[in-house]
C-alpha cells in the first residue's frame, strides 16, 4: 500500500510539473508574438505589399492543415482563397499571396516529412 501511494504521488508531481512548464519548453513555437513566425520559410518576401502577405500567411496555414490532414494540395477547395474576404480592389494581391504561401508551405513540408523548421 505505501508503494502506491508514493508512486501515485510521483506521478501527480510529474503531472503538475508538466502543467505549469510553459509548451516552449519541449517544443519550439510556429508564431512569435506578433503571431507571425520566425521559420524563414514561413515569411512573404519583402517585396509583397501588406495584402499579399496577409494572404501569404493564410496560404501558409491552409497548407499546413491540408498536409496534417493528409489531403493533396488544392488552392480551389479553400474558400479563403476562392472568396477572400477583402475588398474588391485586393482579391488579386491576395490571391497573389495565398497562393504563393500555399504552395512554398506545402513543397517545404513534403520534403522536410512534416517538419516545421
């Protein structure tokens, strides 16, 4: 009996332990504060304007969720990019930047097998 008992409570400091460490501890971070990441193949190139980098990292999101739901790449099945919610007059620098995001995204995580960094 006093064996468990001590196993148990090894056990709920190791739980706690876990539950306070913050996640970056055993794990590195896709997005830093501003909620843009630091990975380089995660950034537009500094030459878009700023709707093609909101659409850039929108791509880069879509990609990542089709590729960790095993599905082929396909800017058509995202309505992000078929039906941007942006005025009018950005739809094509958004597109721009979705597409670009999409497709750099998705060729990085095939050959890197899913790895972020």
């Amino acid at each position: 009996m006093r064996r468990s008992r001590t196993a148990a409570a090894s056990t709920l400091a190791l739980l706690m332990i876990l539950l306070v460490l913050p996640a970056t501890t055993w794990s590195q971070p896709l997005f830093g504060q501003d909620g843009i990441t630091s990975l380089p193949w995660m950034q537009p190139p500094p030459e878009f304007k700023e709707m093609q980098r909101k659409g850039f990292h929108a791509g880069v999101q879509a990609a990542m969720k089709d590729y960790d739901k095993h599905r082929d790449p396909d800017l058509e099945r995202h309505k992000e990019y078929v039906h941007p919610k942006v005025d009018r007059g950005f739809v094509p620098d958004y597109r721009d930047g979705y597409k670009r995001g999409y497709n750099d995204a998705y060729k990085h995580l095939v050959k890197s097998h899913g790895q972020a960094s």
